[in-house]
C-alpha cells in the first residue's frame, strides 16, 4: 500500500491501468503530454462537432473489457450497425467481401481473372513470405492483392507492400483467404463452425470514444489518484536494474522530477529508450532508433449536407486522391454533430512528420479535402462551409522488414528493468486495438499485485480478430 505508481501516458493502457490501480487501492499518477485525454483514441471538437482520430470501434472478445466499457459508460455506450465499403475505380464495394457483390462491380472478365489468379497462386504459392505483399498473394492471388490490397497498404505506410513485414497482415487480417472469406459471407467457416460475426455491429459511446476516457479519467481523479495533462516525459533515470523517476516538462519549460516505486509506460520505445539516463547500451539505442512510425492528420470538414453517404467509413483505393480513408461521424453517434442538417466528415491522410502534407498550413488541407471530396463525388463544392485539421505523431507502430529483431533487443534490455512494464500500441509497438491496449494494462496491474503475467502475449492469437466462431447446429 506504500507503493506510487507513475504511469505514463492518458490513453486507454494508461488510464486503463490508472483506474484498476484505483480500484486495487493502490496511488498513481498519470502523465500525459496532450490537453486531452485518451491518446489517439481522443475524441477532438470543433464548434460542436465532435470527431475522432480515425474512427473506433469498441468491439472485443475479452468480456472484462467488455464489461469495464459498461460499468465506466452505461446507457451512454450505443449499440451501432456497421456499413463500410471499399471506393475504387469509382464504384463501391462492399467490406467485408461480399461474392454476389463483387462479382457485380468487377465485371465477369475480371472477376473470373481473379479467380484464376487466386488458384494459379494456390498452385504455386510464394516459398519466401515474408513480405505483406508475398503474404497477401498467397492467400488472395496477384489480381485481387493489387485490386484490395496494395493501394491502400502503401497509402496507410508510404512505402512498397514488399517492404512491409508480413507481419502486418498476419495480425490484421490473419485465419482469411479468399476461400475463407466466400465461406465468411455465405455464414460458413473451418470445421463446419458457424461465424457470429463481430463485424456486423459494435458498441460506440454517444459521444465518441473520448467519453469513454474522459469518464476514466474523472472516475480516477475521485479516487484520489492524479491525472496531470501537458506533462512530457523526456529524461527516465534508473540505478541497479530499477527505474528511480522521470523528468516531466510542462509547454513552457517547467520541469519536474517524478518519483515512484513502479513505472507502466505506453510512451514510444524509441523515446523511452532514447529517454534512458545513464543511457541504454549503444546496440539497444541504435535497434530503438530502427523502430519506425507512421504519422497521421485527418481534416474535419463541416458539410451542409444533412446525408452525404451511408457508410460509418469509406476505406479510398483510388490512387487519385490521396486520401487513405474517410468517416462520416453522424453515422457512428448522430450526437457527433449539432445539427441534424448538417455533416462531419473526417478525411485521413497517412503523412510522414515534416513531409509536405504534414507541414501544409491547415487551410491548405482543407482545401484539399474539399477538392478530393468534390472529385470522389461526395459532395458538391458550394456545400463544404469549415474544417478543422488534427495532426498526430507516431500513430502507428511501422511493421517494416527487421522490426522483429530490434524489437527483441530492446525488450531484452527493457526485461532487466524490474519496476518497469510497457503497454499499449507504442509501449509495445505492435498494433493493438483499444481493447487489447486495456487488457495490456489490466495484466500490468494484477502483476504489481503479485500475479504474473506476460503482457507482451496480448494479441498473439491466430484467430482473425473480428470473427467469433461456435460450432454449427444441426
């Protein structure tokens, strides 16, 4: 009970753990670098309209998960349908695959051509796949991969689908092929087993997934613990295998030392390495270096369109544009906008930090986001009235050849660290959605109370994320 525990970081793994710690009785404090709680599952506002950063869906196997999403929200969790569709070459398709569907807007020629494909790779599949795009091909075939697949990936990490770990696919989209996926959409699977799909709905809070952590965070407060906004960890001092404290600074230079007997961080391992004071060994400071990130902005843009399309979001192949990805937030939570006839959209760009989208000036993203919208057809120019552009660093943990390797040399170094544990997507680099990032957290806390967990398990199962599968009735 005389333990302190700083955790690092106001996202769902930070304020996860700080609301467990809580309810465990035991004090934390929560740093967090942002005015905002909830990492890049923040809900941002704008004049009333309220969006995400990327949009966030709250689904999960985990029933505590599941159960903590109740007990911190309600009534104020909604129970939404899902509708997303894949935009290329000007038509839509339906996601997830749908045969009939997409037999109709490839056109016979094609589709029959991707059936060849998907069998000539079957055949003779790639020996070496190692790669997103050896894995992809092997599973889908060449047409399809180039058709669904390789736009959008090299969108989403700005470089080649041979350059990206094989990896990526086997944690996002693993257990599917294109058999499998005709199987999926005819409500067959493996074994005969009938599929509840988790795809077909998901819960929401009425006002974006940042209810949900600004409630974690006032929940922790009442408890007595501590949750300091626009506190930047820089400087983490350690002697003999323990973490001593950390230097947190405010915006305008003020900084502070920190002092606790155990430490959870979900910051990026490359600063938390890069933060390490007497400094980690040159090989585990060049293998943090080698991780990589992929940074994002999306646009807001105010629409005077009461019903701009249906979907929750539209995921943009179409290499015309370079827009990734686009969400109508009206159509997750209508509380999203405050007014009915009106729209928020939100326009996802994948960026590279310094890079010329990245450090356009916010008028000129809006304006883009209005030409690339007007030129897709959604909207019509005289109908977008104001924008808003939202700028994240290190959004994704980049899955590129070797990560694995240097990732390992920096857990290695990290294991040595007794009162230190990492959690989340970036304290784990690993792309984790909300519900595993919690879980990494809740782990983290049952392990400070005596219980032993390896939370770097978390998200390992080859099950394909979003399918529940219960054996078949007769």
């Amino acid at each position: 009970m005389d333990q302190r525990v700083i955790v690092i970081g106001g996202g769902p793994a930070g304020l996860t753990a700080c609301y467990q710690l809580a309810k465990a009785g035991l004090k934390a404090t929560v740093l967090e670098r942002e005015s905002i709680l909830g990492g890049i599952s923040r809900t941002d506002e704008y004049k009333g309209y309220r969006f995400d950063i990327g949009g966030h869906r709250f689904f999960t196997k985990v029933k505590e998960i599941d159960d903590l999403w109740t007990e911190l929200l309600g009534p104020e969790m909604l129970d939404r349908p899902r509708m997303s569709r894949v935009f290329y070459r000007g038509r839509f398709f339906q996601y997830p695959l749908r045969p009939a569907d997409a037999l109709r807007n490839l056109g016979l020629w094609t589709s029959a051509a991707c059936v060849a494909s998907y069998l000539r790779w079957r055949l003779s599949p790639y020996r070496d796949e190692s790669s997103f795009e050896q894995w992809v091909t092997n599973r889908f075939g060449k047409r399809l991969y180039g058709i669904f697949f390789r736009t959008y990936t090299e969108k989403v990490w700005g470089v080649p689908c041979s350059e990206i770990s094989a990896d990526w696919a086997a944690q996002r989209i693993k257990g599917l092929s294109l058999l499998e996926a005709i199987r999926n959409a005819l409500g067959g699977g493996k074994g005969g087993a009938a599929i509840t799909t988790l795809i077909d709905r998901f819960r929401y809070p009425r006002l974006g997934p940042g209810q949900m952590w600004e409630r974690a965070g006032e929940l922790s407060r009442a408890a007595g613990q501590e949750v300091v906004l626009e506190r930047c960890v820089g400087r983490v001092v350690h002697e003999g295998g323990r973490v001593r404290s950390l230097a947190a600074s405010a915006r305008d230079g003020d900084t502070v030392e920190v002092e606790g007997t155990h430490f959870i961080s979900s910051m990026a391992l490359r600063d938390l390495i890069e933060g390490m004071e007497p400094p980690a060994p040159d090989r585990v400071i060049e293998a943090a270096r080698g991780l990589k990130y992929r940074d994002f902005l999306t646009v807001g843009l105010i629409v005077a369109k009461e019903d701009v399309f249906p979907d929750n979001w539209i995921y943009i192949h179409s290499p015309e544009v370079r827009m990734g990805r686009i969400q109508n937030f009206k159509n997750w939570s209508p509380s999203m906008v405050p007014d009915p006839a009106m729209t928020c959209l939100g326009l996802e760009y994948f960026v590279h930090e310094g890079d010329d989208l990245w450090s356009a000036s916010d008028n000129a993203l809006v304006e883009l986001g209005a030409r690339e919208c007007v030129k897709l057809g959604f909207v019509k120019p005289d109908e977008v009235v104001d924008g808003v552009v939202v700028r994240i660093p290190k959004a994704y943990p980049v899955y590129d050849r070797g990560y694995q390797d240097r990732l390992a040399v920096v857990r290695e170094w990290l294991a040595g660290l007794g009162n230190l544990q990492c959690v989340g997507r970036n304290g784990q680099h690993r792309y984790n959605n909300s519900d595993h990032s919690m879980l990494t957290a809740m782990l983290a806390v049952r392990n400070l109370l005596g219980e032993s967990h390896d939370i770097w398990s978390v998200n390992t199962q080859q099950e394909y994320q979003e399918e529940r599968r219960t054996p078949a009735t007769t």
